[in-house]
C-alpha cells in the first residue's frame, strides 16, 4: 500500500510537470532533404512504424493485464469481506477458554493444588478423564483458530501478491490513458486499505487468542504427564502407606465440607462430558430396553390370553414386569459398550438394575433373602458414595472403617446362620464370602494407614456381591425368556429366523456363565489402580496395525466389520420373523397390517444390510478402491457363470419396487396356488394348500403366469350348474335360487348373484348360477353350503333334479309271421 501510494503521488507529479510543457505537435519542421535516397528514408519510416506498432500492442497487452489484476483483486476483496464477516465467534471462544480454565483449575484441586498428604486413585482417575475432555476441547478449538489464521494470511498473501504485480506498474505513454488508469489505481487503493487493515486487526486478534489457547494446551498436557506419573507410581506401590495409623494422631486433613463440594463438582463435571460424547449410546441403549420391554411384554399376552401364567411365577418371573426385566437384561449387558465410562454413571446403572431387580423380588424371594438384599444393597450404596468421595480425610476413613466392619459381621452371619436351603442361586454364598474376605483386608489396611487400598478393597466387595447377584438374575432372566418362547414360537421358518429353543432347558447353558465371569472381572478389576497396566497389552495387541501389501488393519476393526455385519444380518431376520409371526394377531385388522408390512419387508431388509455393509466399511476402513476390485472381479464372475443369480436378485428388487405380489398374497402360479410367506432377496416361499411350502426363484416367479387373488380384493366368481326337469316350474325355481343366495351371509351381495339358464339338455333344462364370495378363502366352502341347501329346498318344494337316462323301445312283431308259423 505505501509503494501505491508513493508511485501516485509520483506520477500526479510527472504528469502536472507535462501538462505545463508546450505542445510542440502543432509546430512545422522544415526538414531539409540532405539527399538520402528513398529507400533510406522508407527503411527509416518502417523502424518507426515498426517501434510504435510494438508500443502500442504493449500497451494493449498491459491494459488487458491490469484489468484482469485489477478484477482478481476485487474478487478477493470480496471474498476476505465475506469470511471476516462469517468468521470466528471471537467472544465465543474467549467464554469458551474461560470455562476451559475455571474447570481446569476445579479438576487441578486436590492433584495439582492442594495435594494434601498423599495422592488418592479415584481423585486422580476423575482428575485424568477431565482434563483429557478440556484437552480435547482445547484442541479443537485450536485445530479451528490456526485454519482461521490460515485464512486470513491465505488472503493476505493472495492481496499482497496482487498489488506487486509487474503489469501493474506498465504505464501508458498516452497522458489521457495514464491519467485514467492512476485515477482506477486511487480508487483501488481506497478500496483495498480497509480490507486489507481488517484482515491484520482480525489476524493479531486471532494471533493473541492462538497464544492463549496453545499455553492452556501446553499446562493441561503438562497436567495429564504428572497424573500419569502419579498414576504409575500408584500402580506400583499399592501396599504403600499412605497416612499414620488410625489410631494415631491425624496429620493435616482439608475441611470435610470442602472435600464432599469437591466431589460433587468433579463428579458431575465427569458425568456431563461423558453423556454428551455418549449421546448416542444412551439413545441405542433406551431403543434396546423399548424393543426387549415389547417382546416381553407381547409375550406375557400370550401367556395370559391362553391361561398358562402360574401364581407363584415360577420359571416364569421375566414375565412379571416386562419393564423392569428389559432393564435388568439391557442394562446389565450394555454398560460394557461405555468405554472408561465415570464411575457415577456405573452407579446410575447398577442402581436401577438393583431397584428394578428389588421390585421383582418383591414377595417371589423368601423374606429372609429379601433382608439379605437389601442390607448388601444399602451397604453397596453407602460404600459407593464414600468412593465418590475424591480426597482423604480423617473422617472418611473412621466411616470406611465402620462400613468395613458391618460388612465384615453381615457376611459372616449370613455365611453361618444363613438359610441357604431357600436360596435359589447358590453362587451368591461364593460372592458373600469373596466379599467377607474383601472387607476383612479393608479394615486391615484402614487401620494400618492403606488409604488407597482400604478403599479399593471396601468398594470392590460389595460391588462384587452386587453385580454377581444382578448377572446371575440377568442370565436367569434371558433364560427363561428362551425357554417360555420355546412353548410359543413352535413353528418357526428357517429361512426367515430360526432360534433352537429346543436347546434351551431349564438350567442356562455354562457359556453364559463364563460370559458372566468375564464381565466381572472387568467390573471388579476397574476399581483397581494397575488394572490398566494389565488390560493395555491386550489393547495394544488387537489395536496394532497389521499390514497385507498395502492394506493396513487391526483386529479390532475386523472384529468391529465381523460384528456389524453379523448384527446387520440378525436384525434383518428378526423384523422378517416377527413380521411374518401370527402369534400377536389378534384379528382380521392385525393379519391386514401384518401383510402391509410385509409388502415393504424386502425393501426394510436391503436397507438395514446396506446401512449395515456402509457402517461395517467405515469402521474397518476398508478403502473404496478395493471395493472397486472386488466389484470388478465380482463382474467377472457375473459375466462367466452367475447370470442366473443376478437374474433372481434383481427380479427380487423388481418385485420389491413394483409390488406384482406382497407377501401374504393368495396366488395361483403354474396351477399350483398358496399363500406368498416370504420374498426374499433369491427366493420366494409360497406355502401351498397341501401343507407344503415351494421356494421359488423370484426369476420364475416374475416369469411365469402369476395369478394374484388379492389384487382383487381376495375375491372370487363362482358358478354352480344345475338341470331341473322339464315339467318345473321355472319362475319358481328362480325365486327359489334367488332366495337362497341372498340368505347366505359369505355370498357378496354387490355384484348381486346371477341366475340364468343355460340350455336344453337331454333330459334337463340347465340352470347356472353366478356368484362372487365375499373372501377366497371362503369360496369352495360357500358353494358347498349352497349346493346342500339347494338340494333340500328343491325337495322340500318338490322340484325334481332328473338324473341323466334313455328310454329303449324293443318293438315286437305279431305272433305269426308271414308264413303263418308260430314263433
């Protein structure tokens, strides 16, 4: 902008310096010819003529540069105006920072100020995953601050390297064209000054909030390094003593009151970061309690409906409370997919999981047990607060010493006194005696100044006895969900979905025990400061990258690929099974919306495998131009020997878009007629009237002459013939028909029947009757009705139905012939 400004003030002056000369254009030279020849002269006037024409197309050539500089720098004008008018949320981000700080500095309280005497395991975890979420916000409002700087020096750069341009600086001979052109360069200038002082404001504005944000980077990087190392050191000296004896006299302990606001704040910091990166866990976690709470609950219907529910439920307590049972069974299952998840949100689930399961043994356990319950669960409550606590302090640990205690004494009365021939799951006396064992080396190491460990050791066991009481429940529970489905689910179609119930007994198969195992495992080792250290190798070995040529993978993303497919496929079988199940039909509105849904049923199946294939890709990180080879080899083999499955697949989408046939239809293909049970992506099924049912490829079935009954409405014509005699009386016969027709209830009465006749026949006037049913289903059923009821009403109105007969005449001669002889 300064070299502008100066090269115009320099050319306003060389162009007043020129305007003040006389024009000397106008004077007559005398050229006296010295007497050169006239080539001389002509070579001369051509170099002349030459060097002007060579000017002026420079000129030319200049000015078309210049204006199309002169565009160019407009449009990025334009451009930089409009992203700094869009750009970043300046005070945004400063609120945000803000936020960032205060709650670094509340999750720094107690590990990185006001340290106190030793460090503690749960204030260091819940310090960790909160620093780790202001990191990652930190970062990311990082990562959009330096693109934003980028921006701007992108269109400084872009204006700066505009404005230097050579051809900006050729200028005209022609003092009209140059006066022009500096007055266009003025005007830019004007133009170009406040953008470009924009962009440098909004670049140290950026600049000074890029400082801000990378030294809060740097301090909580530093943070998260010296938990680690406190982490580490933790996990390697567990049986360290951390504090004096109990009965010592206390050192320096923070007051009570600001250690609980402590906790409570770190706590529910933690919990808020964790749902809003979970969000959508939570949402796949309520839609799988919805649909189990559905079945269950549609099949307690047909227990009730057909009498079969017993007063004391027994083998039969999922069916009680359908709710509650669906949260028991998910919940339980599903908190393994929350990865490091608070230990407050575990609380929140173990303790609906508990209260649903305390309503459930309402009145169905022995009272005795009841008490057991409850007291394991208070007690499992109280030690989950206490280690909701975050920092030591005297008075933590005399009432960790008391809940050490009353563990202690509970598990050993129950263990000697209990009423175990009452108990129906045997497993929980191994719990209750862990758990004595457990709160014994609690007690000892309180005592004995072991902050760390008499804490762990105090939550992990009551935890221990919560959680194999609720999984021993929820596998009790899911197995007597298989088994009463065996009485219900009796025929079910192999193509569509098919569970073996039949393998189901009474006892729950010994996988689901070791499944039960290993979940508590995890949930006990995680109260444990090195149980990451063990659990990391195993990460690391199926998060390593592996490379095949230039494939890079992992196991868990082909684990992750294996297991949404496998998903994919089992949810699609599952929306065809309940789909195409009859046991929740209640009426003829039910079987209609049953065969609506079954119309759309491919299409809903191709959707969720697609969605399921897309999602499977995208966590593998399967490259797309792989999947090009393998669609290119997989038309090869098109091409060579798979014509006749293509053919079948795209007839059933053909089928599935255009709707010749629903599943539930009545068809007659090639004479051989049945219901359409299933469309699927091959195949057809058609169940026959004979009991059998015919797999069709939907290649034929979109080939062959389909006959489709319910297109029509489900209706159908059918004709009866009969022959009276001739000597009826046909009007009679008529009314009578007519009569008989019109009191049938399954007879359509619009069209109306139809009663003609026909012809004369040997021995009988023929009578046809036409009607239409108002099913198809009721057809044949109705013309035999009506064939015994016109059978009696012509008898009762003597009306003779002659049965076909000839009559022979043997004609006889007289006694004598001709000859007069006797015969």
């Amino acid at each position: 902008m300064k070299s502008i400004a100066s090269l115009l003030v320099c050319l306003f002056a060389c162009i007043s310096l020129s305007a003040q000369q006389k024009d000397s254009t106008g004077k007559t030279v005398a050229v006296k010819d010295t007497g050169g020849s006239f080539v001389r002269r002509m070579q001369a006037f051509a170099k002349v003529s030459a060097k002007s024409s060579a000017d002026d197309f420079a000129a030319d050539k200049a000015a078309i540069a210049q204006n199309r500089i002169i565009d160019e720098i407009k449009k990025a004008m334009h451009i930089a105006k409009v992203y700094l008018s869009t750009g970043i949320d300046t005070l945004g981000t400063k609120e945000q920072l803000a936020r960032i700080e205060r709650d670094f500095t509340m999750a720094g309280d107690g590990v990185l100020t006001n340290k106190g005497t030793a460090q503690t395991f749960r204030n260091l975890t819940a310090t960790s995953k909160i620093l780790t979420e202001l990191l990652s916000k930190a970062g990311a409002r990082k990562t959009k601050l330096d693109f934003h700087q980028q921006q701007l020096s992108s269109f400084r750069y872009q204006l700066d390297s505009l404005l230097s341009a050579p051809d900006l600086f050729k200028f005209s001979t022609d003092s009209v064209v140059l006066s022009k052109y500096i007055g266009q360069i003025a005007v830019l200038a004007h133009e170009v000054h406040p953008v470009d002082s924009a962009l440098k404001q909004a670049g140290n504005n950026v600049q000074s909030l890029l400082n801000q944000v990378n030294m809060l980077v740097f301090r909580l990087q530093t943070a998260l390094e010296e938990i680690q190392l406190y982490q580490k050191d933790m996990a390697g000296n567990t049986f360290k003593r951390e504090f004096n004896n109990i009965w010592e006299s206390p050192g320096h302990y923070r007051s009570f009151k600001e250690i609980l606001r402590q906790a409570e704040a770190k706590g529910l910091l933690t919990l808020i970061f964790y749902v809003q990166n979970n969000t959508g866990k939570l949402v796949v976690l309520l839609l799988l309690v919805f649909a189990s709470f559905f079945y269950l609950r549609s099949l307690k219907n047909i227990y009730r409906e057909n009498g079969l529910l017993t007063p004391d439920l027994e083998g039969q307590l999922v069916l009680r409370y359908p709710l509650l049972s669906a949260l028991i069974i998910v919940v339980n299952l599903f908190q393994f997919m929350f990865v490091s998840s608070p230990f407050i949100l575990n609380v929140v689930f173990w303790t609906i999981a508990s209260v649903s399961l305390t309503l459930i043994f309402n009145k169905f356990i022995t009272r005795y047990w009841m008490r057991v319950w409850l007291m394991m669960l208070l007690l499992f409550l109280v030690a989950a607060f206490d280690n909701m606590v975050l920092q030591a302090s005297r008075t933590e640990r005399w009432f960790m010493l008391i809940i050490s205690v009353t563990g202690t004494i509970a598990g050993i009365l129950v263990l000697l006194k209990g009423r175990k021939q009452e108990l129906k799951e045997k497993l929980i006396l191994v719990a209750i005696g862990f758990m004595v064992l457990l709160e014994i080396g609690s007690t000892l190491a309180n005592v004995l100044g072991r902050y760390n460990l008499s804490k762990t050791l105090l939550i992990s066991g009551f935890l221990n006895v919560v959680i194999a009481i609720l999984f021993l429940w929820t596998i009790r529970l899911i197995n007597e969900g298989l088994f009463l489905a065996f009485s219900v689910y009796t025929h079910q179609d192999k193509k569509l979905f098919y569970l073996n119930f039949k393998k189901v007994g009474t006892k729950a198969p010994i996988l689901f025990y070791l499944l039960l195992i290993v979940g508590w495992v995890v949930l006990f080792g995680r109260n444990f400061a090195g149980f990451d250290y063990i659990v990391d190798p195993f990460k690391d070995f199926f998060g390593r990258e592996r490379t095949i040529g230039n494939y890079t993978f992992s196991i868990n993303t082909l684990v992750l690929f294996i297991v949404i497919m496998t998903i994919s496929v089992i949810v699609s079988k599952i929306v065809s099974f309940f789909a195409s199940d009859q046991h929740f039909s209640t009426g003829k509105n039910d079987q209609e919306e049953k065969q609506g849904l079954g119309s759309w049923l491919l299409l809903v199946r191709i959707s969720i495998l697609a969605i399921g294939l897309f999602l499977a890709v995208a966590a593998a990180g399967i490259p797309v131009d792989r999947i090009t080879i393998v669609l290119g080899a997989l038309g090869v083999g098109i091409g060579f020997g798979l014509q006749t499955l293509v053919n079948n697949l795209v007839s059933g989408l053909i089928i599935a878009f255009e709707k010749p046939v629903n599943v539930g239809d009545i068809v007659d293909v090639d004479g051989q007629g049945g219901i359409v049970k299933s469309i699927g992506f091959r195949s057809s099924v058609i169940a026959t009237w004979d009991g059998a049912n015919v797999v069709m490829p939907n290649g034929d079935l979109l080939n062959s002459h389909l006959t489709n009954w319910s297109l029509g409405g489900n209706r159908k014509r059918i004709s009866i013939q009969i022959g009276i005699a001739y000597d009826a009386d046909l009007e009679q016969c008529r009314q009578l028909l007519t009569e008989l027709l019109n009191a049938e209830q399954r007879v359509s009465k619009n069209p109306a029947p139809v009663v003609q006749y026909e012809q004369f026949s040997s021995s009988t006037i023929d009578v046809k009757i036409y009607f239409w049913t108002k099913h198809l289903a009721e057809a044949y059923a109705t013309r035999s009705a009506l064939i015994v009821a016109i059978s009696n009403a012509f008898k009762t109105k003597g009306i003779v139905i002659p049965f076909p007969q000839q009559e022979v005449y043997h004609h006889f001669p007289d006694k004598n012939d001709e000859t007069g002889r006797a015969l």
